[in-house]
C-alpha cells in the first residue's frame, strides 16, 4: 500500500465550507470510482489555514493510473481549481500499519 500526500492552502475568498463541497463532488464523482484508491482523507492544520488530502493507493501503478485519469476529468479540474499550491505531492510507502 502507498500514501499520497498532496498538502495545499485554499485560494482567497474560497470558504471551508465550498471546500467540503467540492471534496465530497470529487469523492462522489471520481475518487471513489477509481479501483486502486482504498482510502481517502481530508486534514486541516492545527493552524486552520493548511489542508491535506491524504490518498491510500494500493500499489504504485494505481497512483499513475488516477493521475492519468484526473488529466481529463471536468470534477477534478474543479476541485483543484480552489486549491492554491504547486500540485505538488509526496508518496509514502505503508511500512506497517497499526489499527
């Protein structure tokens, strides 16, 4: 298993609230339809003004398959669209995993 961890700020004028909206669209939409995603979660700083989402990719292969895939989808342009940063993201492999 491998962990995506794409960190981001929110664009000016754009509320918590908007960016509940679109991540839920983005899940509903996208996200959950992709094979190799087995997780995902939305995180906010302890300062409020940083966001996350951290994705759970079975392997390394499904990480490059939902890239491809969000090139030409219209719901992931628009959740990225509220999003100010690079797009940049770190992958981390599960070493062990304790519940």
């Amino acid at each position: 298993m491998h962990i995506a961890l794409a960190p981001f700020e929110l664009k000016a004028g754009v509320s918590e609230d908007a960016l509940l909206s679109a991540s839920d669209r983005f899940e509903e939409e996208f996200a959950g339809k992709q094979d190799g995603i087995i997780r995902r979660v939305l995180v906010k700083d302890s300062e409020g003004g940083g966001y996350a989402d951290l994705v759970f990719f079975r392997d390394l292969e499904s990480i490059d398959q939902v890239l491809e895939a969000e090139q030409n989808s219209d719901v992931c342009a628009a959740f990225f669209s509220i999003m100010d940063g690079d797009g940049s993201h770190r992958v981390y492999e599960v070493l062990k995993s304790y519940e």
